[in-house]
C-alpha cells in the first residue's frame, strides 16, 4: 500500500491532527519546575488515612467547592419565601445541572409534604375524577426525559441595559434535568376526558396553591407527572413528590407540590396568567400565553464570575442554549462584538427541550474581548439582538427576554455585563 492511498493514509492524517491538537493543549501546562513542593514534597492528604465508607452515607462535594451555590439578589429578595435564587452556570459543565444547585422559584416557601399523606386528584370535566396515592402513582407506565425549564423572567432584569454581573444572575433561572414520570396522557385518560375538555388547571399543594391553565393539546402530548430528578426523588424545593413537566415552556406552569388537575372547557385566567407572566408591549396591550421559550444562549466562561485568569494564549470559551421548539443545531460565537463570528463545537447529547453545551477554543492575543453567543434552533429560529428584541416588544417587558448577551472581557482578563449596539 503507497502512502497515499487507502485507510492508513486517513490514519496518519488523524494522528497528525491529533498530535497538533496535543501540542496546543500541552501549551497550557507548565514544563517540569525542580523544586515545586506540590510535586517533591509528601502533601498532608498522603498522610492520614481518609474518611471511611460510613461516613458520607449521602455524599456531598469537596469543601474546596463550597463557593459553587445557588444565590440570590439582595434586591430582589425583599421576602425570601416569595422569590428566587439562581443556578450557578459558570461553575457547571455538560448539560446537566446537579439537584442541590438547581435555582429555586417559589411564591410561598417549599412545601415539606409527607408522601404517605400526598394524593393527586383529578376531576371537573372527565367521566370519573379519580384520587390517586403515590403508590397508585408507581404502577403506571414511566419515562425518562431531560428537559430545561426557564422562568420566564429569567434574563428580565435586563430589558432595558445591562445591569446583573454574571451568567449565574443574568440567566441563572434555568434548570437541566432528567426526570422520571408518568406521560399526563396515561392519568387523563385513566379518568376519561370529556368531549368538552379542552384545558387543565394543575394545582400545587404548597401555601401559595400556585395554578395555570394548559391547553389540552399539551397536556396529551409530552406533558409528565414527574417524581424523580436526576434518578433520586424530587427534592422539596423542585416540588417533592410530584411535579407537573411541561416541557419547553415557561417555568411558572411547572406545579410543583402537584395535588389536583381540574379539566375544564377554556381558560382560568387566574392571577399567574393575567397580572404576571404577561407581556406589556408599548401600546399598552399585554401579550397573553406566552409558553414557548424561544431558543436563546449565554456564555457562561468566560463571564464576570469567571474571568480569563490564565492570561493570554489558548482559552476554552463555553456556554450553555436552549429552545423550548426542539434541539440546537448550531451556536455561532464572536469575541469581536460581531465583527466575526465562529460556529461553536457543539459537545454532548443534543436533545429535544433541553439544554445544549458549546466550545469554543482559540488563542487569545491579550487584548480586549467582546463576547456573545448566538443560537440557532432545529426550527431555523436565530436568536436576536436586544436591540431587535426591543423594536418589537418596548421596553416594558420583564418576561421572555432571550436576546444575545454581551461580555467585555478587559486585558486582565476580568469580565464585566454590557451591551452594544
Ligand atoms: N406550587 C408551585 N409551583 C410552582 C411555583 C410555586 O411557587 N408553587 N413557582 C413556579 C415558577 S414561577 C417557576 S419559574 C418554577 C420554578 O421551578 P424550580 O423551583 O424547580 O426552579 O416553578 C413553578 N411552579
Ligand atoms: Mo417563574
């Protein structure tokens, strides 16, 4: 076989790529330095013996960690059991975000509900309402999905500027996750839907008996009564022991805490779906039943919690995105504030409703970076600037801002919120 032909030929241009790609990497690493004590000396941690198999019944992370936590905004946290606290992006990777980091959303604290005393009823407009006990709950059919869900104020607080640093706060109110359930199908039809049912009111047990109507086209589509996260039972902040999936629309219609379904013939138009989670446009009108989320992206390294402290050469730039219509495609990244932009690698399994993991690797030259990630969805959807976002929706909105985000990353390689236009 000549060199030039066959597999052999496809191999070695591989391995050249490989060793290329090597190299840049090794770059990143010191050469060997005599001395350094991390190396030559015996470290603490060789020298005891460590903590046995019963002493981490439930595990935990390193305390080297302990700064990766959810956390709020003073400002916004006048009355803690009404409020929320934010997922830190900028320490995570992959897609899918541990349960203890998962942000909090809740309008009357976290309900502690003993599961032997929960029940789930459904009634109104079905031929029998049925009660049903956890127990009953664990012999239907299960699935598995991993789906975001976003509030639909995430992002709110920069309608009008750029205002919160860092990814955690700006576009920290989303989360990523398997769940277990029961498709909501199943549990309807186990009840009977009458001819006239065309909407459902999910309820939630906790203090604020938080509501939203369904139209009933999503509940028999890929709506789940899930009571699993991640493979371990919810945990009471995402709605211990059950909680209502809707997968790619807008978190507050997640019950958590789920007790009751209420099948009924039009809308509630209770106070979750009038007075919040509407969109105030500039002549006044509010945009009613906004459920999808449009597709949307941010860098999440570097950014304003994680700056670039390497100095200059090869930087790993990545991000997270999401479309609640299907899977991402393609992300497009710039570190010129537009000027170029670059297709991100996209890493990971690409899954309907669920959070995406892009890359981009490059050699920074030291001198200011503007950053922004643009996503694109199965749809064809492109995610816009805020100066687009603006032109349609004023300036009014808190809700569904999914507009490109900006860093400015200074020579230091400290990263800072703005905007450009
Ligand atoms: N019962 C109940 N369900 C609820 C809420 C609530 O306060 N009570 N908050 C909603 C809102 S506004 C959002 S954004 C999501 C937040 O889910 P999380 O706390 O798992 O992040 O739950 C929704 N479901
Ligand atoms: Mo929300």
């Amino acid at each position: 076989m000549t060199e030039k032909s066959g597999p052999s030929t496809t191999r070695r241009g591989f391995l050249k790529a490989g060793l290329a790609a090597g190299g840049a990497v090794a770059s990143g690493g010191a050469a060997y330095a005599a001395g350094d004590p991390a190396i030559t000396e015996l470290q603490p941690w060789m020298q005891y013996l460590g903590d046995g198999v019963d002493a981490r019944p439930y595990g935990y992370p390193s305390e080297f960690e302990s700064h990766v936590k959810r956390r709020n905004v003073e400002w916004l946290t006048a009355d803690t059991v009404s409020s929320v606290n934010f997922t830190p992006l900028h320490e995570l990777d992959g897609i899918i975000t541990p349960n203890g980091l998962c942000f909090e959303r809740h309008h009357g604290g976290i309900a502690e509900i003993d599961p032997a005393q929960h029940r789930l009823m459904i009634n109104g407009l079905v031929d029998k309402p049925l009660v049903f006990t956890m127990q009953d709950l664990m012999r239907f059919p299960r699935e598995n999905h991993v789906y975001f869900l976003e509030c639909a104020a995430n992002t709110g607080m920069e309608w009008r500027g750029a205002q919160l640093n860092g990814c955690q706060f700006t576009h920290g109110m989303i989360h990523n996750v398997m769940y277990t359930g029961i498709p909501l199908k199943l549990i309807l039809e186990e009840a009977g839907l009458k001819t006239n049912a065309k909407w459902i009111l999910p309820e939630g047990a906790d203090a604020s008996g938080m509501t939203r109507s369904v139209p009933m086209e999503k509940a028999l589509d890929d709506c789940l009564v899930a009571f699993k996260m991640n493979g371990e039972m919810l945990r009471p902040e995402q709605g211990y022991p059950l909680r209502l999936v809707v997968p790619g629309w807008e978190g507050n219609m997640w019950v958590k805490w789920l007790r009751r379904i209420e099948v009924g013939d039009k809308p509630w138009h209770h106070r979750e779906e009038t007075s919040k989670y509407t969109d105030l446009l500039e002549n006044g009108d509010a945009r009613r039943f906004t459920w999808e989320m449009d597709a949307k992206s941010v860098i999440t390294n570097p950014s304003p919690q994680a700056p670039i402290l390497h100095g200059k050469g090869h930087t790993v730039l990545t991000g997270v995105a999401w479309s609640g219509r299907g899977t991402i495609p393609r992300v497009d990244v710039t570190i010129d504030g537009g000027k170029n932009w670059h297709q991100a690698r996209m890493d990971g399994p690409s899954l309907t409703k669920s959070m995406h993991r892009f890359y981009y690797e490059f050699d920074w030259d030291g001198s200011p970076l503007l950053l922004q990630s643009r996503a694109h969805d199965s749809t064809g959807y492109v995610q816009p600037t805020k100066d687009e976002l603006r032109k349609f929706r004023g300036e009014n909105s808190i809700y569904h801002n999914n507009g490109i985000q900006t860093w400015y990353v200074n020579e230091k390689g400290i990263a800072e919120n703005v905007e450009v236009s």
